[in-house]
C-alpha cells in the first residue's frame, strides 16, 4: 500500500481547516448539552467528484459538497445529525455524510454537505 500522508501536508495542497466534534449528551436539570471539541486541523479540501457524489444516497446529492482529506484526526458520522462531525472551512460549515478509514493508507476522507455560514 502507498502511504499518502505526506500528500495531505504538501504545501501545494494543504489548508487548514476546523473539525468539530461533539461529545457525549451531558444531561443537565432535563435538558440534554452537547460540548464541542474544535481541533485546527491540516489538510486537503476539494469539491466533491462526480465518484464521490455516487457514493451517497440519492436524498443527500446536494449542492455545495466538499471532501476533506487529513491525517490528523479521524471523521465521526451518526445517524442523529446532532452528533456528527462538522467541517469549517473558509467560513463555511459542512455536515459530514459519509466517512472513508483509508488510515492504513495514511490518511481519512470525509464528504461534507454545505449547511451554512459559520456563526
């Protein structure tokens, strides 16, 4: 297998880019908190090929898909949308739909769905 990691710090492809990742609901006085763990990551963000498009279901083919390429951290999804890992990039948040594991190839990608500025 070909380790990629050093693809995802080369200068001529990598940005920084903010993965927030939710832990566990903390139930307080009734009400359910989710805290939320920023980590500064770098990587590649690219817009989404028509390959990784195909990949998911029909209902989330949506406008403003990018993928996120990185060694630093693993990428989370769940079937609760409040619990999924969100990518911040240039401003933008994007809900991850769909996680690849290509660590033992040196690297996770991510494809993010666009859900708005970032507030």
């Amino acid at each position: 297998m070909i380790d990629l990691s050093d693809l995802v710090h080369d200068e001529d492809f990598c940005t920084t880019f903010t993965v927030v990742k939710k832990a566990d609901p903390k139930w307080i006085k009734g009400e359910v908190f989710y805290t939320e763990l920023e980590i500064e990551v770098e990587g590649i963000v690219l817009p989404s090929s028509s390959e990784d498009i195909e990949l998911l279901p029909e209902a989330d083919r949506v406008n403003g898909l990018k993928s996120f390429f990185t060694d630093e951290c693993a990428f989370e999804i769940t079937d609760d949308e409040k619990t999924s890992d969100i990518c911040i990039y240039k401003g933008k948040k994007y809900k991850l739909l769909h996680v690849f594991d290509y660590s033992a190839n040196g690297y996770y990608k991510a494809i993010g769905s666009l859900i708005g500025d970032e507030s």
